[in-house]
C-alpha cells in the first residue's frame, strides 16, 4: 500500500509538472485565458494532493 501512494504521489507530481510548464504556457500563447487558468488550478492541486499523501507517508513511516 505503501509503494502504490508513493507511485501515486510521483504520477501526480509528474502530472502537476507537465500542466504547470507546458499546457499552461501553450493556452496563453494561443490567447485562451480560461484554459490556462483551468490547467493552472489544476495543476496546484496535483501539487497539494500529492504534497498531503507525502506528507501522510512521512508520518505514517
């Protein structure tokens, strides 16, 4: 269980990663402002959910 939330925790990270840098830069260079906020919402909360299963895993460890 322990090895499926830390898979989990890198895929949303990696997730939280791609939206951040690159769909957010390529919805504002195609001037669609809501897409870019939608990806960036998005990927801050990857960030966070992933950010509170580590954080899980560093005091349940």
């Amino acid at each position: 269980m322990i090895r499926l939330l830390a898979c989990t925790a890198m895929v949303l990270l990696f997730s939280a990663l791609i939206l951040l840098s690159v769909d957010r830069n390529i919805y504002r260079t195609s001037g669609w402002v809501r897409e870019s906020k939608y990806a960036a919402v998005l990927g801050w909360a990857c960030t966070g959910a992933a950010g509170f299963i580590l954080a899980g895993l560093l005091i349940y460890l």
